[in-house]
C-alpha cells in the first residue's frame, strides 16, 4: 500500500484530534471528580472545543493552501540560498 501525502496530512489531523479530545475526557473526570461546580468546568470546555477548532482550520487552510504537497522543498532551499550567500562573500572579499 502506497502511503499518500493525503493520506499522513489525514492522519496527523486525526490522531490531533483523539489526542485534544483524550485530554478533555482526561480533564473532565478528574474535575467532576473533584467536586467542582459545573460552570467552571464547562468554561474550560469550551476553552478547549474553540482552541482546537481554531487548530482545525489552521490545518485546513495549510493544507489547501499546499504546505503539505512538497514537504522536502524548504529544506533544499535553504541549502542553496545558503550557497549563494557563501559565493557573495567569497566574491566580496576578493
């Protein structure tokens, strides 16, 4: 089975997702536990659901925008703007 960009892009999202909502359930029995009020745990609820919702749609955006196609990209551009920096320095100092 070939394993697509999509497809880790997909995953990543995914395991985010069950990693954010394990710790609210986490959070949730151990404050209920506690015997706090309800009003304060459900402000930290909604805390959560809107961090990650802003999470979720900087994932989106980034994947529709195309930072998830060529993920080797960035890393030889810097090696050859790297290179060019060394050959203006050595041809300034000649």
């Amino acid at each position: 089975m070939r394993i697509s960009k999509n497809l880790v892009a997909l995953l990543t999202l995914f395991i985010f997702i069950f990693v954010v909502g394990t710790v609210i359930a986490v959070r949730t029995v151990a404050y209920l536990e506690a015997g706090f009020e309800l009003k304060g745990f459900l402000v930290e609820v909604i805390t959560y659901v809107i961090a990650l919702t802003g999470w979720f749609f900087l994932f989106i955006y980034s994947y529709l925008k195309g930072d998830f196609k060529d993920i080797e990209a960035p890393k030889y551009d810097i090696l050859e703007l790297e290179e060019k920096i060394q050959e203006a320095e050595k041809g300034g100092k000649k």
